[in-house]
C-alpha cells in the first residue's frame, strides 16, 4: 500500500496545501486542497473518499473534483464520513445555492456521487484495504482513521482532535502500528486556543503520546503556516523519547 500526501498544512499560502492523503491512486482520506495538485489522469482512478470531519480545509476540494470528472466518471465517487459530516455536506455545499447536488446529476440513477455514512470504530473494506474509523474529540463529530493494507501494514491518522482516549486505547488494541500521523496545529503561546478549537499543541499532545504503547514513526501534520519550525521544536523538547518528523507534501510512504 502507498500513502501520498497531497497536503498536511493547516492553511493555505505557496507551497502549502491543505489535508488530503491519497491511499494507492483510488482512495482519498479528507480532500483539502491538495487534490488540485493531481491531473485529470489521477483524479479519474479516484473512487473513494473517506472523510474525518465536515471543516473546510478537509473537503473544499469535493465539488470541484467532481466538476473535473463530470463527464469522466463511469462509476459515482463514493463518500464515507460520519451522518453528521454527510448531513454538513448536503445543507451547506451540495445545496444548489454553493454547488448543485451531484447525488442527482448528471441523472438520479447515475449521480456522480454518493455517500455511504459510518459509525464510530465502523470499519469499511476496499479493494481489501481496511478503513477504520476512531472517534476523537474536536468542535464538530470527527474521526480519525486506522487503516491496514492487504498485506498487514498499518498506519493511523488522528484527524484533527486534541487530548482524547479513544484514539490511544483504539491504537494500543492494534498488533502493530507501522506509522502515525498526528496534528499539532499551534504552537505551546496558543494552548489555550488549542483547547477551545480542539487541537493539539506541543504540551498537550506530548501528555497524550505517554499512552501509546507502540513505537511507530511519528509525523506530526496540520500546522499554522509559518509556525512548522516553532511547532517542530517545542515539540522536540518536550518528546525526547520518539522519533518524530514534520510531514510533508508531496511524501510518500509504502506500508
């Protein structure tokens, strides 16, 4: 299994992309800006999306991949997120007022989309690669993902969330755990905004990271543009006993 990140930034400026993994050529995870960056050729292997949550910077980039592959398609892009992030989704963006509703275009019988909606711990299976979604703690429903390839490896991405227990006892249940992304979106001067916007900063996730018993390689994901090396290093200081590294678009890792 191949894990490209198209974008891991937690805004937009040059060279900074939004959160969106791509899983193979056929699976996105989130669908952040990052998408634009693939041609036409890449988007039309695209047959899954697997959403954390409802927040802009994780699917803005749904209704204009669609618009791309109008006329490509020749199956619907299937959408799995929580009820509630398909329900955001169809009032706020796929409402004929922001984008029209490709779940009835180009005709109701073959829409260009289509939601399939998930329960906390659901797992869904594609192509034999396993999707399983772990509840965590953010402002709006949101999970994250544990995912494991046909052949056994396994990566977890926390989604955006700040101290939880879900994600870490989920984690410690796994036989293995090859790779762990996780966000840390401001730095230690905003811990307290990382409380009320549920994120995580250096101080707050390395309390966290005590309850992980495996040792995966750890890449931290989400930072404020401008603020990665700040981020980097109080992060460093305060988690001396991992191996940790900024993630970054355009990587990619084989599990």
């Amino acid at each position: 299994m191949q894990l490209r990140i198209l974008g891991c930034s937690g805004g937009i400026a040059a060279g900074h992309r939004t959160t969106s993994f791509l899983v193979d050529d056929d699976v996105l995870i989130d669908a952040g800006s990052g998408v634009g960056d693939l041609t036409l050729r890449e988007m039309e292997r695209i047959k899954h999306i697997v959403l954390t949550h409802s927040h802009l910077d994780h699917v803005h980039a749904i209704p204009l991949l669609l618009d791309s592959m109008f006329d490509r398609a020749d199956e619907p892009i299937t959408v799995h997120a929580l009820p509630e992030t398909i329900s955001a989704l169809r009032e706020h963006m796929f409402n004929w007022v922001v984008w029209p509703d490709f779940t009835s275009l180009p005709h109701p019988d073959s829409p260009v989309l289509r939601y399939v909606p998930m329960k906390p711990d659901e797992e869904v299976v594609l192509e034999g690669r396993r999707f399983r979604m772990v509840p965590v703690n953010h402002v709006v429903p949101t999970v994250g993902y544990i995912v494991t390839a046909r052949d056994g490896g396994v990566f977890a991405f926390s989604g955006d969330t700040t101290s939880n227990n879900t994600l870490w006892k989920a984690l410690n249940g796994l036989e293995r755990l090859d790779l762990l992304i996780v966000e840390c979106a401001f730095s230690n001067a905003r811990q307290e905004l990382c409380r009320q916007a549920r994120h995580y900063c250096p101080n707050i996730l390395a309390e966290d990271l005590i309850k992980l018993n495996h040792r995966p390689a750890v890449y931290l994901s989400h930072a404020k543009p401008g603020e990665e090396r700040q981020i980097m290093d109080e992060c460093r200081a305060v988690i001396s006993d991992r191996k940790l590294e900024q993630l970054l678009g355009g990587e990619i890792f084989t599990l």
